[in-house]
C-alpha cells in the first residue's frame, strides 16, 4: 500500500490538475451544444469521442486483413 506523508502529498497523488489553453468560443460552442454544466465533464466528452474515433480508424484499417478461412460444412 502506498504510504503518504500528508494530507497535500495525497492530493497531488489524487487530483492531477492540468492547466488547458482552450479557445474559449470553441469551448462556450461544446458547453452550449452538449448542455453539460462544467468545462472538466466536456473535455472528457471530447476526449472519449476522440479515443472512439481512433478505436474505428484502427478497426476500418484492418477490414479484410483477417486470416483467410475456409467456409465451414454444414450438416443437414
């Protein structure tokens, strides 16, 4: 178990802050159209959208590079 020497070591080992320059129009857009309330729940919106983009990017590359396989007989 992780052993901590105070309360402030904690925080820092929890709560990772990061400090974001953001266009703020294209911000006030993403707040508006997603209607979430804070700026910390959109950014993770976005940062979820684009894991998901690149996850199908990976996945369309690899249509049709499967193993080729022969059809399977049926019994009738």
């Amino acid at each position: 178990m992780l052993e901590l020497e105070n309360a402030y070591e904690l925080c820092i080992f929890i709560c990772m802050r990061t400090t974001l320059d953001l266009d703020d129009e294209l911000l006030r857009r993403a707040l508006a159209e997603t209607g979430v309330k804070s700026k910390t729940e959109v950014i993770e919106m976005a940062l979820a959208a684009l894991l998901e983009r690149e996850a199908r990017k990976r996945l369309k590359a690899l249509f049709g590079q499967g193993p080729r396989l022969q059809p399977v007989k049926r019994r009738r």
